[in-house]
C-alpha cells in the first residue's frame, strides 16, 4: 500500500500516459529508423555501383578503337568518339554554352544540384512541357559512362549516387572534359569534335558562336533539336542557349544579337567514326584479339588497340599494289595482289595489304590464303644445307634425274652440268635443290623452316624443296626476316598495347626472339640471296647503294608469283595471282618490280645498313644435323649432247597445248644462255622452272603434276625490254609484237 503514492507520482510526472504513446518517442523512433534506412539503402546502392576505380573511365561501354602507330584512328566500333580532345583544345564559348544549357551552377555544386531541380520543375511548369532538365553535368556523364537509359527511380537514385562519388574522385575540368567527348549529340557524333563535323565539316576551333550554341543545343534531345532534321525547333533551341550565356554573363547583348541574325547554315558530312582505315590490316587486328583479351572483356568493356601499322607506309605500300593490278596485273593476267611489311627485329607489321578492294571482298590474302611459295622455299632448304656445315661452294650435278618416280626438270629443259649451291640459287636451279634436300633431309629442313616462322604443315616429300606445300604471305616474309636478323626470329604481331576504359594497358606485347639459325648461317645466306638480287631473278628489287637480299618464286603454270625481299630493317613479301587458281602469264620479276615499288619509297630517310659480311668458310662446323635420305631408286642420266645443244628450235617443238601457253607467257625469257656465267644484270633475268611429272608429289589435286616457274623481272622504268645477250657476243634481236605492245608503267 505503501508503493501506490510513488506509482501516482510517476504517472503525473508523465502526464498519467505510458511512453510508447509519447509524441516524442515515436518522432525520435523515426527519425533514427530513417537514418538506419538511409544508411542501408545507400549501402544497397554502393553494392551495385561500379568500383571506385572505374570512375576514371574515358570510354563507353561496348566500344572499340584501333589506333595505328603514330595515335591516328584506323577504325571504331560501337558508341565511340572519334576524337577525343584535351579541355583546352575545346574553345571556351562552347565549353561555356554547355553548361549554360545543361548544368548552370556546374562549378558550384557537388555532383547533385537541388536548386537546379527545383528551378528546372518551375520552369517546365510554367512552359507546359520539358525545356529544362535537372540532371547535372556530371549526373549526366555517371548516365553515359556506367548506366542505362530507363525511367525508374532506382537509377535516379543510383545516378545520384555515382555523381557524388565522381566529384569527389576527379576535377571539374576532367569531368567536363570527359562529358564533351562523350555526350551524344545525334546524326551518329558522339563529342563536339563529332558533332562540328557531322552538321558543320569544320573542327571546333572554327565554330561561329551561333553553330557553338546550337550544338549545345542538341544534348538534351538530339533527335528534336537536329538542325538538319528540325531546323526551326533548332534554332528555337540555339536561341535559348544564346540568352542563357547573356544572362550568365558568358557573352555581351551584342554577341548575342549578331548571333541571332546568323542563318542556320549546314554542311553535314558522314561521322568520321564510320571510316575505316586500312581495312585488312584493321580485320587482322579484330581476329587477333582473342587471343590476348578474354570474351567477356571483348564484349563488354571500351578498348582502345594500339597498333604497330606505320600509315605512311601503308599508303605506299597500298598504292605500289595498285599501280601493279593496274598495269601488269591487266597485261599478264593476274587480279589479286597481297603485300606485308614486317620490322624483323621486333616481329611489328608494318603495312598490310590484303587484296585488291576490301569492300568487295574481304579475304585477306597476307593471313588467309594458302598458296605454293614455288622456290621461294629454296631458302629454307639452302640454309638447312648452310647450317649442316655444307659450303656454298660444294658443287652438285645438274644432269637428268630421277628419284623413286620423281623427276624434276628445269624450264629450259636443259641442264648445265656441275654447279654449286651459290650459283644453284642465284638460277633456282631446281634439280639441284632436289639433291640438295636428299643430302640434308626432310625433317631438319621442315623443323629449321618452323623455327624460323613456318606455322602451316609441311610435307616430307621431293616436291617439297620446289615450294609445292602450301603457306600463306605472312608466315613466308616473317620467316624470311630471320635472315636479315641473322638467325632470330619474333612472331609477327600487329598490337602493340591494349589499354580498358580507364586508360590503363591490360596487355601489351612482349614477343621475345629466338634462335632459329646459327648467325654464320644466316650471314652465308644473306650472301647468297643479295646475288639473287644483283645477279639473278631478283633484279627488279634493286635499291641503288642500299644492300637487298631475297627470293622469287613461281608455282606451277605462273599460279603464283612471289618475291620475299629484305634490307636489315625491314622484310616485305608480295604476292600476285588469281583467287581462282587460274593461271597468270607473267613472272615473279612482276613480283619483284612491285616489292622496288614500294621499298624505294619507304625507306626514304631511312638510314643504309650493311649487311654483316660473309663469315669465313674455312673449318666451319654444322650447325644442323644433316639426316639424308636414302632414296629406294635413284636414276642419274649424263648429259646428252641433245640436252646440251637445246635452244630455241628444240623448244619450239614443244608448240603445242600447255606448252604454247607457257611460251606465251614467257616471251621475255625466250632468249637463255647456253652456259651460265655469273654477270651482272639488272634488268631481264630468267628463272629456272622446276616440274614434276610424279603426280604422288603434288601437295593438292588442284596443282598439275607439271610445274613451271619462270621468273624474269621486268624492268623497273619500262615495261620495253631486251632480250639478254649471248655469248657469242651477236647483237640482240627486235622486240616482238608482244613486246612492242607491252603498256608502259
């Protein structure tokens, strides 16, 4: 009983009600509730924003661009800017029209504006309509950047969110100059530079103040306000923005008024990010991806690929193709032409021409097509030999020969007796290489021309030492740029860096050489190739004073006409031919001519580099062990004096079906000396053909079992030639009808 006054007490000092019915309790139970929430739900936020790191991004997502050597554009995929420009490069007026229509307290705020808000919904209140957003600039760039675009509350408050992180991660400058390389302003332009080009074809340097305003115009509804779809709602627009910079003091009443009176006057032009550069080289680089960036990352981030082409070369080397499909290419039956240029000391491709037109087909020839490299593949077989110790100066016997039902033959069909290897080459003697090939064997010859960048299968057959396995431009010239790098070989690569979206590189290229050849190997054979340039085939390849060393190379009824040439800086391969197989009648000095046309040009400024000399011969040791094989029949025939005294009037015997087709083609190689002596030309040189009547040695039923490779450079400054002299010494005959015919370059 005694307890009841103190109950009473406590009841009157609490106004007789129990707490959980206290205003007060339930107002401070809220507002701490909210607080909890808040926290909770901004938590909720964060967890599905991207990270911190990522607010650095400078590209879209899904996006793609390759950039050649020197930074230039090769060509963009996806929601991409074309140029992206530095914040002073930007003229003022355009940087201020901006945030005059879109974020006017842009400097003021942190991301997120209330006053905008609140002033953007009393205007569209008064206007009836929408005429001003409340999304700042940088809420806007957050939408851009990491965002979709649809109407709900949970990517407003997601938008917010990321804003305020953003201004608190990167500068005012960065994020304004992010927003205008970014924004989309419609006609496909993505940035002001886009967009001064696509309305106006100017740069935004050359922008009046009335094109500035009206393409700040275009941000909040490019589709409404395009002047070249809308014009009188864009110039409504542009007026708009124009009154706004006065009211901010951005530009004087007068400015303004002389920005009114300007006509809307358009040039539209096609977005720049739509050209493609190079288009087979760009295709290559797409393909080559792949390998060093996962799927997912391919599919969903913004890279930009950092190239290895060198434009200028590529526009050489563009035009060199052109010129020859033009002129030979009409004259000597041929439609396609392929051509790579690779630095052989870092594996870089240079410049890639990968057929005639990219628009009307996009095979690439340089990766893509698998042709016979005719005796451009003597190379591998002669450094093989080389490198087992064997001297360029060991002779073997061109005679008739036979070895288990393969008989190779030269063009002439006649035989010269003992030659060396020297000699052999600089004349693709092709029995020789044959013989060769038995002494050295198939598998040290097949793994050398591996090791050095080789990637198509080889098979270990006779016919292999003429080129009749197939390989494609791209391996052929990087495994002959191991010469020039005396015996080391990188993996050709045309990327360089790739780099996400915020501008960091995730992989860039690290290709280590490797020994393939001893360099007292390599440095003999560049010896021997240089004589094939200055003595031989290769005569059209010629550079002046500037040291060349290479191979031609014709497969079976001139198919294919090759010739892989090399200074020490650089190796380049050509190709001519017909996607269809069908036969040419030209000569790989075509080949030659066409690989000149493009060196001569691009090594201009480019320093002349020797060659390392010819290491001594004597007491040299293998390298290589030689594994010969042992034949089950071999036939060997003396040289008959029919052989010996063949010329002119045996062969024209042969006037008939393929034959005489071949002699068409050959009109500039009628003429052969009776005895091989080691002068000087540079003008017409002919190459010994090889053929096989064995049909087990063809690498694939397209290929006839008769082989013919007759390559004579044309000469460099005109297509009029003589044939070569004689030893007797008599004076050269009249040109042909043919010859008087040939178009002139």
């Amino acid at each position: 009983m005694k307890i009841l006054p103190s109950r009473v007490k406590v009841n009157q000092a609490t106004g007789g009600k129990p707490l959980y019915r206290r205003l007060w309790f339930w107002a401070g139970l809220g507002i701490g509730g909210g607080i909890v929430a808040s926290i909770y739900g901004i938590s909720l936020i964060d967890r599905t924003l991207p990270d911190q790191t990522e607010l650095n991004a400078v590209l879209r997502e899904q996006t793609l661009t390759i950039k050649a050597a020197d930074g230039t554009i090769l060509q963009q995929q996806g929601e991409a800017t074309r140029e992206q420009l530095k914040l002073e490069q930007i003229p003022d007026n355009l940087k201020k029209a901006f945030i005059a229509s879109e974020d006017r307290r842009f400097r003021q705020h942190n991301g997120v504006d209330p006053q905008g808000i609140v002033r953007a919904g009393l205007n569209n209140l008064r206007s009836q309509g929408v005429v001003e957003g409340g999304s700042t600039i940088t809420q806007q760039l957050t939408r851009i950047l990491f965002l979709k675009q649809e109407q709900t509350i949970w990517r407003k408050l997601k938008e917010v969110r990321l804003a305020q992180k953003m201004e608190h991660e990167l500068t005012k400058d960065q994020i304004l100059e992010r927003y205008l390389n970014l924004v989309y302003l419609g006609g496909g332009a993505y940035g002001v530079a886009d967009a001064a080009w696509v309305y106006f074809s100017k740069s935004p340097d050359q922008l009046t103040l009335a094109e500035m305003a009206t393409i700040a115009g275009l941000a909040p509804a490019p589709s409404l306000y395009a002047p070249d779809k809308n014009p009188e709602a864009a110039i409504r627009r542009r007026n708009l923005v124009l009154q706004r910079m006065q009211e901010d003091g951005v530009i004087t009443p007068e400015q303004r008024q002389a920005a009114l009176q300007e006509p809307l006057t358009l040039k539209s032009s096609l977005p720049k990010r739509v050209q493609v550069e190079s288009p087979y080289f760009t295709s290559y680089i797409q393909k080559e991806l792949p390998k060093y960036v996962p799927a997912k990352v391919l599919a969903s981030e913004g890279l930009v690929v950092e190239t290895t082409l060198n434009p200028a070369w590529q526009k050489v080397a563009e035009e060199a193709v052109a010129k020859t499909l033009r002129n030979q290419g009409r004259w000597e039956n041929f439609k396609q032409a392929a051509m790579v240029a690779i630095d052989p000391r870092s594996g870089e491709i240079k410049a890639m021409v990968g057929g005639k037109d990219f628009g009307k087909n996009q095979f690439n020839r340089v990766t893509q097509a698998q042709r016979q490299p005719g005796s451009t593949f003597k190379g591998f077989v002669y450094a093989t030999a080389i490198a087992s110790g064997k001297s360029p100066y060991d002779s073997y016997q061109d005679a008739p020969f036979v070895v288990d039902g393969y008989e190779p033959k030269n063009y002439s069909e006649r035989f010269r007796g003992s030659m060396n290897i020297r000699d052999a080459l600089t004349r693709s003697i092709n029995i020789i290489a044959v013989k060769v090939l038995i002494d050295i064997g198939f598998t040290p010859t097949i793994k050398l021309a591996h090791d050095m960048g080789i990637k198509s299968e080889l098979k270990p057959t006779y016919s292999l030492a003429l080129g009749s396995n197939e390989v494609n431009l791209l391996e052929l010239t990087s495994a002959y740029g191991s010469f020039a790098t005396q015996g080391l070989h990188t993996e050709p690569h045309g990327i360089t860096r790739i780099l996400n979206r915020q501008g960091k590189v995730i992989w860039s290229a690290n290709f280590k050489s490797k020994r393939a050849l001893d360099a007292d190997s390599a440095a003999i054979m560049t010896w021997m190739l240089r004589n094939v340039v200055e003595e031989g085939t290769g005569a059209a390849a010629q550079l002046g004073e500037r040291p060349v060393a290479g191979k031609t190379g014709t497969s079976d009824e001139a198919r294919d006409l090759w010739f892989i040439g090399y200074i020490p800086q650089m190796v380049t391969g050509v190709w001519l031919g017909n996607d269809d197989n069908r036969p040419t009648y030209g000569s790989s000095g075509s080949a030659a001519y066409t690989w000149h046309e493009f060196m001569e040009k691009a090594a201009e400024g480019m320093p002349v580099e020797k060659f390392p000399k010819r290491p001594k011969l004597e007491g040299r040791k293998g390298t290589i062990k030689a594994q010969s094989i042992k034949p089950k029949q071999v036939l060997n025939r003396s040289i008959s004096s029919n052989d010996d005294s063949e010329g002119e009037g045996a062969r024209n015997s042969e006037e008939s079906g393929s034959s005489r087709r071949r002699r068409r083609r050959s009109y500039s190689q009628e003429e052969q000396q009776s005895n091989y002596t080691p002068r000087r030309r540079r003008r017409d040189r002919s190459e010994e053909s090889n053929s096989s009547n064995s049909s087990s040695e063809s690498s694939t039923p397209r290929r006839r079992s008769r082989r013919v490779e007759s390559d004579s450079p044309p000469p460099r400054r005109t297509r009029r030639s003589s044939s070569p002299d004689n030893n007797s010494g008599s004076s050269s005959p009249q040109p042909s009808w043919r010859e008087r015919l040939r178009p002139s370059n």
